[in-house]
C-alpha cells in the first residue's frame, strides 16, 4: 500500500527574471501572529496591470529580439527567413515608440495570479485587474475585439476589450506573482487538444504523430513559433493550462525527468529533435526556409489510465507575455527591451528582387502582370486597396444572396484581409498588419464567380477550394508578413477611409493607399500554390 507524499505537479526552478520596480506606494507591511502581511491597496493591482498591458503591446522580451537577430546571421537561413525577420525587427523599433503596438490583434488579456497566504486585500481582485486592463487598452492605439453576445446569435464588441479571463489561485508565502498574456485569435486558434491512447506512447509513433501535427499548425499564426506539445495531463483543460503557460516560457525551469508520484517534466532530447524536424520542412518564417519555430517545448504529465490528451500550441512573433510581482519592497514587472534597435542589422537593401505592382491599375492589367511572375515572387504594392475581413464578407454574401450582387469595389480592387488598431493622432493609420486568410476561404468561390475578391491579400496558407477557384476564375492570392502591423500601419499606408458598414468599427470595409506594401504571390491563377509541398 504506498504512503500518503505531497509534491507540486509542476515544480519550477529559481526565477531568474530581471525586474523592474514599478512604485513602493500602495503596499505596506502589517504583522499577524508573528508573520509579515503584505497588505495591497486596489489601486496597485489596477496600476499593475495597466502597465503590463502597455508594455507587452508595444515591447518584447531581449530573448525574442535575440531570436530574430539569429535568423539574420545564421548562414543556412533562407533569404526569406532573414527578409521576414529584419521586417519584425523594423517593427518592434517602431512599436517601441509606445504609438503603434506591435500586432493590430492586441488580444484578449489573460492574467494568472498566485497569491501568498500572507497578501491581503480587503476588495476584488479580478475587478482591480480588470479596470488596469480597462485603462490600458482604452488610453492607449489598442484594438477592442471581445464580442458579448446579446442572443445566441447576435454580438455587440464591448468597446473596451474586456472581459478579461484572469485566473487566481493561493499559494504559501508573501509574494504576489502574475503573468500577463495578450493573446492574439490567430495564435490562440492554433491551439489544439488530440485525445489519444497508450499507443502513441512509443517513439517513433509520438514522433510520426508530433511531426504530422507541426505541420499542420502552418503559417496563419505568424512564425516563427514557440511551439509546445503537451503529453498526458489529469484532465483535456489541465493539458491545454499547460501549452498556454509552456507557450509564455512560464516553465521552462520544470525538471528534466519525471518521478513514481506524478510531476511535470520537460523532454529536452525529445525538444531538440522535433526543432531539428521542424527546420528541415523548408515552410521557414513564412515563405520557405529553415525557421518554422524558435525553439519547441515538450512537456510529460501524468494521466488516468484510459486517457492520453495531447496539446500543441504555439506563441505567435508577438510574443505578448510578461511577469511580475508584488513584495513587501513593491511592485515589479519584468524588464522588456526598450531599445531593438540595437539588434537591426547594418541597413542593407531587401526589396532589390521585388516586383513593383501598380494597384491603379485595372484589375485585368494586374492580374495580367501577375500571370507572369511565379509563386513566392516577392511584391511592393503601391495604390489603393480594399480591406474587408470576416463580418463584412458575410454581410456581402447576403447582397448576392438577396439578389443585390457583389460590390464594384470587390471587383475593381485588391481585397486585404485585415481589422485596424486604432489610428494615433497625426497619423493616416493605425497598426494594420494582415488576418488569418483561411477564414474566408468559403467566400472564395462565390465571390470569384461574381468578379470579386479575383486578387486576395492575407496572412498563412488557404484551403485547395481557393486554389480551384484561382484556377478557374484567373485570380490570385498573395501573402503578406504576418507580425509587422505596427510597420505596415506607419509606413506604408497614407490613407484610409470608410467605405461601408461604418458601424462595424474595425470590421468596416476601409479604402487604403498604400506605398511600398511587401507581399509575395502564394496562389496563382494556374493552380500553383506556394504552400501545397511544403504543408501537405
């Protein structure tokens, strides 16, 4: 019979996390039976977690900064690999003015929170930390996306970004600890859970299965990744808590191997060839090469006998995750970089091979010059465009449906997929950067068949309906940089105006100018796509 013995299922190591102090104000010391309470006014948490969200919005760790500098030197990079990582690096300078935050998808704020048994506050917690939210996303260039449906069916955005999802849990000791994740749609979409069996668990079935599985996440998301795999787990929401806190790097200090009472480790052996698999898929940062991922994470849960889940997640090129605490010397928040700069490469000329489309152009002549160039073809798009994303093609779709047709304006212009952060004053634009392409896909065919959406703007790999529809209607599909709105928002868009829906906000259908806008041609109007060997 064994012997009761307590262990914490996820036994992290020493914290080496540079901080910085925030304020000492709105924390003091009180005693009780002997022992020190740290005692928290409301106004810290709000404080805190405003400041948290104003910094992952426009800052990111040293490490993340470090990863894409790698990319530029490493000489087995693709030209690609280091032309989509100089982009990032360009954008994180720009949103590290604190005006254009990184991404356009500011995300949902997600905090977890593990509070010592000696922190008091006497009020709510989660009401706090969602006013800091509140603040920090409507003081500053952020984008509103919650929706709070009203019916089953109808939604209204809540205009401020709330709600939160904050997660607190008790813990012993006086310290007040905290991870802040903005977490973006298109990298949390790309969060999965297999429920499997015993017989993956032999190598080379978990192998065969992890790999199937990396390609499947494919580019939507913005690579480079932080990709995690998660094996086991007491429950499918334990496994997937686990991928959301691998993803943020919150435990990488777990131990490197298991023991008979259930605790969590991380596979390094296990990480280092599944990265190695990863770089020899040519998918790279995008658009062909060697960095699909950063780095992956593999972590071993313990599991009821008749289940075995499987969770595979990943963190996005912004890379929104933050720490902090609060002590009896204050409170803190991890140091991010506020000088990326210093890890640009020497200014060199990228865009020597590039195309120069002219999108004023009609859209037989454009189409006429693409038929020309094959896929991967690098682009600069200067012109107007027309931007319109999930709520907006299915309201058009109702115009055909109803027998009102499609738009002239889905016909004579190129077509972005894309939803705005909000537009800093002086500027044209706010951070604009490109959505996920594969959620319109259905539209696609319908749309083409009309004499719309015949050339297509996004971000990651479609469905072979919207290869067909190419195809046969002579359109075209073409990728853009995911990960760099804050550049695209700044310097390459000088106009924008509404043109439909304004009630929508940033689902509205825009008209864009753009100058110098990078994309490459990923679907051509011959059944060729970019993307076909490499994810499939």
């Amino acid at each position: 019979m064994a012997e009761f013995s307590y262990q914490d299922m996820f036994p992290v190591g020493d914290d080496y996390t540079e901080y910085r102090l925030l304020t000492q104000e709105h924390v003091v010391t009180k005693s009780f039976e002997g022992l020190d309470i740290v005692k928290i006014d409301p106004e810290g948490l709000t404080l805190l977690a405003e400041q948290a969200f104003r910094d992952i919005s426009f800052l990111l760790r040293p490490s993340q900064l470090k990863l894409l500098a790698n990319i530029v030197d490493d000489p087995e990079s693709s030209d690609n690999d280091r032309y989509v990582a100089v982009e990032m690096l360009k954008n994180a300078v720009i949103s590290a003015e604190g005006v254009f935050p990184m991404c356009q998808d500011t995300g949902t704020a997600i905090i977890t929170g593990k509070k010592g048994q000696q922190v008091w506050t006497n009020f709510s917690d989660e009401e706090s930390l969602s006013r800091g939210v509140f603040n920090a996303y409507t003081k500053n260039n952020l984008r509103y996306s919650q929706l709070a449906p009203l019916t089953m069916y109808d939604e209204k955005n809540t205009g401020c970004n709330l709600p939160a999802q904050i997660e607190l849990y008790a813990t012993q000791g006086d310290e007040y600890d905290f991870l802040f994740i903005a977490k973006g749609g298109g990298s949390a979409n790309k969060t999965y859970l297999y429920q499997e069996t015993k017989a993956v668990l032999k190598q080379g079935e978990l192998i065969t299965f992890m790999k199937s599985k990396i390609k499947s996440v494919g580019t939507s998301a913005c690579p480079p990744y932080h990709l995690v795999f998660v094996v086991g787990g007491t429950s499918a929401e334990a496994n997937l808590k686990t991928v959301k806190l691998a993803s943020a790097g919150y435990l990488d200090s777990l131990p490197c191997t298991g023991n008979e009472f259930g605790r969590a480790f991380r596979d390094h052996e296990l990480e280092a060839e599944l990265l190695g698999i990863s770089r020899k898929l040519g998918i790279g940062a995008q658009f062909g090469g060697k960095y699909f991922c950063h780095d992956i994470r593999v972590i071993r849960l313990p599991r009821h006998g008749a289940s075995c889940p499987i969770g595979l997640g990943v963190s996005c090129s912004a890379d929104r995750n933050i720490k902090a605490k609060i002590t009896k010397g204050g409170i803190f928040l991890e140091r991010l970089e506020t000088d990326p700069e210093r890890y640009l490469p020497k200014p060199t000329c990228t865009d020597h091979n590039a195309v120069n489309i002219d999108l004023n152009k009609s859209m037989d002549e454009i189409c006429g010059i693409l038929n020309g160039y094959p896929v991967s073809t690098r682009l600069l798009l200067t012109g107007k465009l027309v931007v319109a994303r999930d709520i907006a093609h299915a309201k058009i779709k109702e115009q055909i449906e109803t027998g009102q047709g499609l738009p002239e304006y889905f016909k004579k212009h190129i077509i972005y997929y894309a939803g705005p952060a909000k537009t800093p004053e002086s500027y044209p634009s706010g951070s604009f950067g490109p959505t996920t392409s594969g959620r319109m896909d259905s539209y696609v065919p319908l749309f083409q068949e009309h004499g719309g959406s015949l050339i297509m703007l996004a971000k990651g790999n479609r469905s072979g309906i919207v290869t067909e529809s190419c195809k046969k209607h002579g359109g075209f599909y073409l990728g853009c940089i995911g990960g760099t709105a804050a550049r695209l928002g700044k310097e390459c868009i000088t106009d924008i105006e509404t043109i439909e829906y304004p009630e929508l906000g940033m689902e509205a259908v825009f008209l864009i100018t753009v100058r110098d806008f990078p994309a490459f041609i990923i679907i051509d109007d011959k059944g060729n796509d970019f993307y076909e060997n490499l994810l499939n």
